[in-house]
C-alpha cells in the first residue's frame, strides 16, 4: 500500500534553490534594482495625482 502512495505522487518535492555566484544575480544587485523599481512607481503614482488635482483646479 505504502509503495503504491509512494509510485502514485509524480511530482518529487523541489529543494530550495541555493545562491550560485558564477551563474545568479547577487543579491545586492536584486535588492538595489527593487529599490529602483519601488521608486520609480511612486514617482509614476504621485505624477499621476498630481495630473488629476491639476485637471480638478482647472
């Protein structure tokens, strides 16, 4: 029976992915583009506000 449950599961449990130096981004350089990212929507988003209290005044 055990070995029947054992067969029947086809998918084998993933192993966390560990950090590789020569083949990943370091994860400085992630954080620094995230920061990046996170900035740049603000910016987007308070731009966009500011067009809609603009057109509100006129």
């Amino acid at each position: 029976m055990a070995e029947a449950q054992k067969r029947s599961s086809h998918t084998p449990l993933k192993r966390r992915q560990r950090f590789h130096p020569k083949r990943d981004v370091r994860p400085a350089v992630l954080a620094k583009a995230n920061r990046l990212v996170l900035w740049v929507a603000a910016f987007i988003g308070l731009t966009f506000l500011a067009i809609i209290i603009l057109q509100a005044m006129l």
